[in-house]
C-alpha cells in the first residue's frame, strides 16, 4: 500500500489544526510553514478537506481554517478518503467491483481482506488520538511488532 503525499499532507494539515483547537482559526501560510508542506499543493488539498467537511474556513484578516467537527470525530480514514477517495483500490476500483476466474480467483478475497485491515488501522485512529499522541492499543501494538519496521 501507498500513502500518497497528498494524503500524508492532508493528514498532517488537519493534525496541526487539532491540536491548535479552540485557538480560532489557522491560515493555511502557517499550516504550510509549520509542516513544511508546499503552500500551493495545501490550497488544494484544504479545498478537498473543505468540499468534504473535515474543515471549514473563514475569509478575512481573522480568517483561516479550522476544524469542522471535534477532533474525536474524525478518523484518519476520513482524511484520506478526502483528498484521495477509496483508501484500497486494485487497478483503481473498490475490491468490489472486481472478479477473478480461474486461478486468479483467490485474489479477491486477498484484496477485500487486505482492505478491512487496513480500513480497522485508519478508522480507529482519531485526530483527537494523534493529538494526544495516544494511538489506540492495537495500532500502538502492531507498530511495536519488529518486523514492522523492516523493509523486505
């Protein structure tokens, strides 16, 4: 699987504006400058964040961006979904939507299985968890596997 930068930028976007909740709105310059993310590229991705409603935003000199909801309430998954759309695909189609014959037909199963787990990290990781710097247990478990930190 593949994190895109858009994705990763995204994610660390809204996590600036988590932990920055309650301070009024953040413009999207400092955004850029706190996480080293390219100002232009942000505009856009805000703007998917925005169409979405992980953020809303304010024009003006007081303006900037914010979140749209309660940090607790947004998972990673919502984040990515945002900007990139479904978070596995196979040849750029849900699992879903595909089929297999023959020898191939193991396949799907691999896919849709690949994306439950997947989908149970992202969905039960909040922006109020990255946050607090509080991954929930069995992410925080995966993550301390060995293996996990080793390229094959």
């Amino acid at each position: 699987m593949r994190i895109s930068a858009r994705a990763d930028y995204a994610v660390r976007a809204v996590l600036e504006l988590a932990v920055r909740q309650g301070n009024g709105p953040v413009k999207a310059e400092e955004i850029a400058a706190v996480q080293d993310i390219p100002h232009k590229f942000l505009e856009g991705i805000l703007g998917d964040l925005r169409r979405a409603g992980v953020v809303d935003s304010r024009r003006g000199g007081g303006g900037g961006y914010r979140l749209a909801r309660e940090a607790a309430s947004i998972t990673v998954a919502d984040v990515i979904r945002a900007v990139d759309g479904p978070i596995v695909s196979v040849r750029g189609e849900r699992p879903t939507g595909l089929a297999y014959t023959g020898t191939a037909r193991p396949l799907l199963p691999l896919w849709i299985a690949l994306r439950a787990n997947v989908r149970r990290v992202l969905e039960g990781v909040t922006l109020a968890d990255l946050a607090a710097d509080a991954l929930p247990d069995p992410v925080r478990a995966l993550a301390a596997e060995p293996a996990a930190w080793e390229n094959p």
